[in-house]
C-alpha cells in the first residue's frame, strides 16, 4: 500500500481532522488549552524571576547575567533541537518537557522557604530554556498531524492569537501575584501552569509519523546546522538578515531587565506597576501581528522590515528618558510591536524561500545564529545600566539599532518585493553538488 493511502485511511480513523471545524476538534481544542498553558507559564517566568534577583540582590548586572545564561542555553538547545525532535517520540517530549519544567521551577519557592538562594536559579533557568526550546521545536512539529493541511493556517492562527494573550494576562498576573505574595510565589504558580499544560498533552492522541515522515538515514547534529547555514549563506536576502539579527539581538535581548531596572529603581514603582507595563507592552505583540499583513503588501518585505527596525530603536532610546509609567508602557507596546512586525515578516520570508526538506535546518541554524552572541549582550548592558545609568545606556542601544535600519538600505533587503515571486527572495535552483559540497541531498527533516 503506498504512502498516500495509508494517510487516507489514518485519516479516516481519526474522523478526518482536516475537513473538520476546529471546534469540533477534541485533541486540538485540548492541545490549544496545553499550549495556551506553556505560554502563559514561560510569561510568568519572564517577569518573576527577575524580579526575584532584584528583591534579592537588588542588582541590575545580576538580573542581565541570569537573563544571560539562560539564553546561553535555549541557543545551545537551538543547535539540536530539531534533530532530537526527529529523532523521538514527540507526545511524549511535549510531556516531558512540561514535567521537568514543573519540576524545576517548582523547587524556587520551597527552596525560598528557607532564605533566598540566588545560585539555584542560575541553574534552574538555563535548564528550563533548554528545554522550552525542545518544547517550542515539538510543538511546532505537530500542529500539522492534529489539524490536517487544509486547517493549518487557521489553527496557527488560534494558536499565536491565544499565546499572544497569554503574553498579556501573564506578565499582568505575575506582577499582581509577586507584589502581594512575592516573586517566589509567582514562580510557584509558573511551575503549576505547567503540570496542567502535561496533563492536557496525557489526553491529547497524535497521528502517529508516515515511514516515510520518520528519518531513516540518520545525519550528524553538526552536519545538520552546517547545511542549514550553508543555505543562509547562498541567499543573498537571507544572509543580510542573519547578520543585522545577530546585531539587533545582542543588543535587545537585555531590555527587559532594563525596564524592569527602570521602573523599580529610576522611578520607585512596585511589582504591580511592573507587571502592568509589561502587559500593556505584551498588547504591542499582538498589534504587530494584526498589521504585519496589510503592511508587507502595501509596502513590501524590505520597507517593512527596515520600518519596524528603525521603529524599535527610536522606541528603546526613548526608554531611557522616560519618567512616566504611561510614556515607558506606550515606548514598550512600540518597540513590541514593531519586533513582532520584522519577526514575523523573516520568519514568512525564510518559509517562502525555503525548499521544504531544507526548512527545519535552515530555522534552527537562524535562530543559532542569530542568538548566538545575545546572552553576552545582555549580561553587558544591564552592566553598563547599573555603572552609567538606563538613559545613556539606552540611548546608544537605541541609536545602534536605527543604524542597522539604515545599514539595511544598502544591502539585498531593500530590494526584496511584495510577493515571493519577487526575485530578490526566490532562490535561484541550485547547481548538482559535486563530490566533496558541503550541502548534500539529505534525507527529509520536518
């Protein structure tokens, strides 16, 4: 029997998801649930555990380094993720890793029971977004088994909608709970939004892999990321992008402590007013990606990419001069929204450029890549923070970032079109590889 009908007949025993309304989907209304979980746990932990450092150490540079080393570690993660994904059994990674991460966050407020004990959470965060990169990976992997091809752009929809949500009520939420119970406990609740987020994915049933879904000659993890930057370097478009990102993030990945820093210690606010910016910046997020759309074709890739840049940085300047909690929300939707404008317009582009047994590759190479030197940019501007002050800090971050914009005027960028017919995006088909190339044909990774 060939591959095709027996998809036809799983299909047929699971009701045929694909030809079925989302809402009369039990598994993916149960997976959507899990998801919205994880999401709204990672939130709280975004906002919880800096503000624990704080109240512990007080200290700017050690809430960048914690920020540091746990992104040291979701990069590390990067690098293997999408072959480890491929490589098991994903119901039950997706459990796993919602487990461990209970776990884990879970022991913070025991632990805090007992005094602070500021070195376990340089250990519990980086393991944590390690494997919330495991996580991501997986989660991505399925969505299509679930829903069937014919839903898949709605179900993602659903998806990045109520994620984006959970972005706003999370960070709203853990403020509210760090200042009246403290950030330990808000930790806590992070670890139990997690236990019900796997026991959701216990009654979730995955469409078990195709044979020929599942990888048979197995590559090398290394060869695997060489091959994926073998492509961004073949496109033109692409390698720009890699670039300038690797940039952007090493300057931005801090920010977050910074406005922390900001409103805490320049502005004397509590948890509840940081918690309260952070949402209200979260609703950027979804701003952006309501627009992104009527934007990129309006415009095009490249004004649209550069735009938002430009944006971001004008918008983290004027972070640092900001002395009103409405003008330092208002700075924080901006610099939100337009990162989540030239996310998703890089993320689509890759998509559209990208040959479909290439693409698993090619993203975990970008993301490598583009996070890679972001950890140490974070432990190095919350230093510069706590020495010099956030204003000029932010201002020469600020201003770096609307010179990558400009920087993007004379590269491939600005002349990627509307569509992916244009030919600054399409990639040229490539040459046979000869004996010896460092991109060979390779057995298809999802």
């Amino acid at each position: 029997m060939s591959h095709g009908a027996a998809r036809r007949e799983d299909a047929a025993d699971e009701g045929l998801p694909g030809t079925r309304p989302l809402w009369r989907q039990r598994d993916f209304g149960i997976f959507w649930v899990a998801q919205t979980l994880s999401v709204l746990g990672d939130s709280f932990a975004l906002i919880a555990l800096p503000l624990l450092v704080l109240q512990s150490t007080g200290s700017l540079a050690r809430m960048g380094l914690l920020t540091a080393v746990g992104g040291a570690a979701a990069v590390v993660a990067a690098v293997f993720a999408g072959a480890v994904v491929d490589r098991v059994d994903r119901r039950r990674l997706l459990i796993a890793c919602d487990l461990v991460r209970m776990v884990l966050y879970g022991v913070i407020p025991l632990a805090w029971l007992f005094g602070p004990r500021i070195w376990l959470l340089y250990v519990v965060l980086p393991l944590c977004e390690a494997v919330g990169m495991l996580f991501a990976v997986g989660y991505v992997t399925v969505v299509r088994g679930l829903v069937g091809t014919g839903r898949l752009t709605e179900a993602n929809g659903r998806l990045n909608a109520t994620a984006a949500a959970a972005g706003v009520l999370g960070p709203l939420c853990a403020g509210l709970v760090a200042a009246w119970s403290g950030p330990a406990a808000a930790v806590g609740v992070d670890a139990a939004s997690f236990g019900v987020s796997a026991a959701c994915l216990c009654c979730v049933r995955f469409r078990k892999r195709a044979p020929d879904e599942q990888t048979g000659r197995r590559t090398g993890l290394w060869q695997d990321l060489r091959t994926g930057v073998a492509f961004l370097h073949g496109h033109p478009v692409l390698r720009s992008l890699t670039a300038l990102l690797f940039v952007f993030s090493f300057l931005t990945l801090g920010l977050n402590d910074l406005v922390i820093y900001h409103l805490k210690h320049d502005l004397g606010h509590d948890d509840g007013t940081v918690g309260t910016v952070m949402a209200v910046g979260a609703l950027g997020t979804i701003t952006g990606a309501l627009l992104v759309a009527r934007f990129r074709r309006r415009l095009g890739f490249g004004p649209t990419w550069t735009g938002s840049v430009a944006v971001c940085g004008l918008a983290f300047a004027g972070l640092g001069w900001a002395r009103d909690v409405p003008v330092v929300a208002a700075l924080s939707a901006a610099f939100l929204a337009c990162v989540g404008m030239a996310g998703t317009c890089s993320l689509s582009l890759r998509q559209e450029v990208t040959p479909e047994h290439l693409l698993g590759r090619v993203t975990s190479a970008f993301w490598t890549l583009q996070y890679a030197a972001a950890p140490i940019g974070a432990a190095l501007l919350t230093w510069a923070a706590e020495e010099r002050g956030t204003t000029p800090v932010a201002m020469a971050a600020g201003a770096t970032c609307v010179l990558l914009a400009v920087t993007a005027l004379f590269t491939p960028i600005r002349g990627a079109g509307r569509s992916p017919v244009d030919p600054a995006v399409v990639p040229q088909t490539p040459p046979p590889q000869q004996p010896g190339s460092q991109v060979r044909q390779q057995p298809e990774q999802r």
